[in-house]
C-alpha cells in the first residue's frame, strides 16, 4: 500500500514560525510540537484549523458468553439507538466541538436495519468466540477493513482533516486485549482491565479467555492477528487509519480499542503510525503499554475509559488553540518587539 511521506521541510518552517512568534521559544511546550505535528502532516508551514469527522463503528463479540463483560451483548444495540439519538457521550462532544459525527453498524448482533441515522454496513451479526474459534472469516475481515477505509474516504472527501474512529461494542476489550497481547509480545496480566467494570469473579474469566485465546491461535501471522482475535468493528477502525495514511489525513487515537486497532494496521504498513496522534491514555491497563509499541505518547491522562472517541474528540479545542496560537499570534517583526536571545 502507499502511505503519504510526511513533510518533514514544513515541520521545520513551522518550527522557524514558532520561534519568530512574540513569545519565549518554547515557552508553549508541547502545544508548539502539536503544531508543528499539523503542519507536517498538512504540508504546509501554517497549518489550517482542525475540521474533525468522528466515526463510530459498532460491533458485538462472541466471546461475551464466557462471562467477561458486565453488560449483555444487546447493550451494543441499544447504545446504537441512543448514538442515532444524539444522547452519548460522543453525540455532546461532537457538537461542543463542532464536529461531524457518523456511526457505523459493522457487526451488530441484534437487527438494527430500521434504526435512522445509522450507516448500515453490516458484514455479518457479530464474531465467533475467539476462545474457541476464528474471529472473523478471511471474508468477513476484509469487508469489515473495507468498511472503514470507505468511512475515511468518505470523510475526507467532504473536506475533514483530521478524522477520529470512536468504538462499540460489548466485549471489545476482551477481543482488544488479545490483539494487543500478540501484537505487542504481552500477557495477560500485563494488559488484561476492568473493561466496562467487571467484578473480581469476571475479571479472572476476561485474563482467562484471552489467555484461551492466545493459545489457540498461536502461531498466527501478524497480519492475520485481526482476523483471527480481533472484532468487526476493530478491523473496520484499522481500515479506517489506513485510509487516513494513503490519503495523508492524521488521525487522533482514542483509547484501549483504538490501540488495539492501531497495533493491527501497522502490520500493514509501520509507516501509518506517522499519522496517528495518541490523545490520552486510559484507565485500561494495557493502554499505556500499547502506546509504547505504537512508539506514541499520550498528550492526557484524564482517567477515562468510555470508547466512543470520547477521548479524542475531548482534546480537540487542545489541538484547535495549539493551532490558533501557531497561526495568529504576531512575530517579532510584525508585532516591532525587540527579539533579544
């Protein structure tokens, strides 16, 4: 595949722009970086404000008969409903924020055909038990990769510039925590959480199915780690940052899923890592510990572990004023400050 080469000749006008802005060098800290990211990544010395798309990809896991969530896997329906209703988390910071929001049906297990406001892109009512058997088809894995990817061009041909996949779905984190286990070389006890707030009994059920899990597939390529462990709606998140890198489009990563998602699409191309921008690291375990093999680190900790893009979205006004104060601010020279190092 191609991915856009980043433009490393407007990351260092961009940091020349920093530096002649009326202001001690450095003086922003890290809100300087995030523009001079932008700027890279946009081709340009003075990068244009942030038009976000965020996409929610749904899907139900089969192995949520073990007994390793706290909600039943209908929950994920009734989630997309409230999604379609602008009730979530993502429906309010979508709108605070000025974003644009859509939400993906990949792999739901109950029929939600009739419900408006939902993309109905399903590939099939949920995977297998990844204790017991593959995930996913080669078919079905595919599908759901192109299922995001179409999301991502989508986007982008409305005029997004930057593009959030947020998650749902009951028992994802079991099916993210295996992916992140193989593709990270971990444990389960190093990477295994509470997901949705599981009791202590439930708990141990999770590190045991990922543990049941792993060894059934092992020996399975890298490449093949999505379909084999993984979820629709995961598979269809890694398509979608696959888009955004042959397309030269960052992406801002949410939490523990969206890691897991990230992990699976580098083994495509390591070089889509480059468009990635970690937002924050979440009360997940794991999440921390994937970030590091992602080579990201979060600009957040705000304790969350919602999904959704919740996290994501959350920083944008962050990443707006890191731009803002790139583009706006007056120089030494226009401004006639005496530059004195």
């Amino acid at each position: 595949m191609t991915v856009v080469k980043i433009d490393t000749s407007a990351q260092a006008a961009a940091g020349k722009h920093q530096d002649s802005l009326t202001k001690p060098q450095g003086s922003l800290g890290r809100l300087e970086d995030i523009a001079c990211w932008f700027a890279a990544r946009q081709g340009k010395a003075v990068p244009d404000m942030l038009r976000a798309h965020i996409c929610v990809f749904a899907g139900d896991h089969g192995v949520v008969e073990e007994g390793v969530s706290a909600f039943p896997s209908v929950v994920t329906a009734e989630m997309l409903k409230n999604f379609a209703a602008g009730g979530a988390a993502i429906n309010v910071l979508a709108k605070q924020h000025g974003a644009s929001l859509s939400v993906v049906d990949v792999g739901v297990q109950s029929d939600v055909s009739t419900v408006e406001g939902v993309v109905h892109a399903k590939v099939r009512m949920g995977t297998g038990n990844i204790t017991k058997e593959s995930a996913m088809t080669e078919w079905d894995y595919w599908q759901a990769v192109s299922v995001g990817e179409e999301q991502a061009e989508q986007a982008i041909a409305d005029g997004a510039n930057v593009l959030i996949a947020g998650d749902m779905g009951i028992g994802n984190t079991t099916a993210s925590a295996a992916l992140i286990c193989e593709l990270a070389l971990l444990t389960p006890e190093q990477v295994v959480g509470r997901g949705t707030g599981v009791d202590d009994a439930s708990y141990q059920l999770k590190v045991t199915a990922v543990r049941r899990a792993l060894q059934r597939a092992q020996h399975t390529p890298s490449k093949d780690a999505m379909r084999e462990l993984g979820g629709l709606e995961i598979a269809a998140m890694a398509g979608f940052y696959r888009a955004s890198a042959r397309l030269g489009v960052p992406v801002l990563l949410d939490g523990f899923i969206s890691a897991a998602a990230a992990l699976a699409a580098i083994t495509w191309d390591a070089r889509i890592a480059g468009w990635m921008l970690a937002t924050h690291v979440s009360q997940e375990k794991g999440h921390a510990l994937a970030l590091n093999a992602l080579g990201l680190e979060p600009l957040l900790d705000m304790e969350m572990r919602l999904g959704e893009g919740s996290g994501a979205a959350l920083i944008l006004p962050l990443l707006q004023s890191a731009i803002a104060l790139h583009r706006d601010m007056a120089t030494f020279d226009s401004a006639g400050v005496s530059d004195k190092k």
